[in-house]
C-alpha cells in the first residue's frame, strides 16, 4: 500500500506504540476513492511478539485506544471461531 505521511504524532514507545501518522493514500485509485486523510497506527504487541499496523479515520481516540480495541477485537473473533 503506498501512501504519503502528512504528520507524525509523538507516541509513548514504552507502551508499544511505534507511530500514530496522518497520512493520505497515494496510489492513482486507492487515491482517487479515497481522497481523505487516514490514521496509521504501528503497535508492538509484547505479548505475542506482533507488530500490528491499523488504519482507521478516526482522529478522536488516543492511539492507545485505538490499538487495544482491534487487539481485542481480534482476541474475540479467535474465541467464536473457535466456538464453532
């Protein structure tokens, strides 16, 4: 995925954020339908040794929250697939 960092928030690395960027997409069509900014977030998960890279267009939420919701998310579709 191409795209074009237009600013980079400072981050808490202690915590596992590696960066929270406002970036907009740069490839001719992902560009041309979807010409707002996004938020790219990299987290380091300690727990399973991942990095994570989210993309949302939510700018309301701390980074942080950000990266502990899909975490969880995740953990959560792992557990119904593995009801069925």
């Amino acid at each position: 995925m191409k795209f074009e960092r237009a600013y980079s928030a400072k981050v808490d690395k202690a915590k596992g954020l590696k960066c929270d960027q406002t970036i907009r997409l740069a490839g001719f069509y992902s560009s041309k339908d979807y010409p707002e900014k996004l938020r790219r977030i990299k987290y380091h998960d300690s727990e399973t040794g991942r990095t994570l890279v989210f993309l949302t267009n939510n700018f309301e939420l701390k980074a942080m929250e950000v990266a502990m919701l899909y975490k969880h998310r995740w953990f959560i579709e792992t557990f119904f697939k593995w009801i069925k």
